[in-house]
C-alpha cells in the first residue's frame, strides 16, 4: 500500500513546527541535529515545488490562445524601467 505525500502546506507546517522547537534553545543535541537535518530535507523538497509551481505558472496563454513565457522583470537598472530610477522615484 503506497503511503499518500504530504501536501505543501502539510510540509511547510512541519518545517515550522521544527524551526519553532529548535528556536527553544532546550533541545538534546542529538535531537536537535535530527531536527535539523530533516528541515533542511524539507526545505529542499518545498524549495524544488516552488520552482515547479513557478515554472508551470511561468506560462501564460494570450488572446489567442497561444502560450507566452512570463518574463518576470528585475530590479537590473539596464532593464529600461526597472529598479527605482524613472518617474516618481524618490531619487530624482
């Protein structure tokens, strides 16, 4: 019988349930590395569903029903409008 995966958020909660438990100070070692190492399991499983999710949100579907690549723009000033310089900006 094939166990069922934890959902994102399931994960995601028990990634914070560990980080709240480490925080606490009052952790045997032992445990506390156990803790640590299957967070930073977790946080690599959760960290590769969101770049899945990304990429797959990454494709949006025009008019016409063809499919554009989502460019997400960045803070690159040479990116013509990016960053904080142009109008409006405090820098002025």
């Amino acid at each position: 019988m094939a166990t069922e995966k934890p959902t994102f958020e399931e994960q995601l909660t028990q990634l914070q349930q560990i980080v709240s438990h480490l925080e606490q100070g009052n952790v045997p070692l032992e445990e506390a590395l156990q803790q640590f190492q299957e967070g930073i399991k977790l946080s690599k499983e959760l960290q590769a569903k969101l770049t899945s999710a990304e990429k797959t949100l990454g494709h949006l579907i025009d008019d016409s029903g063809n499919e554009k690549v989502y460019e997400k723009q960045s803070d690159d000033p040479s990116n013509n409008g990016g960053g904080n310089r142009g109008f409006g900006s405090e820098n002025e």
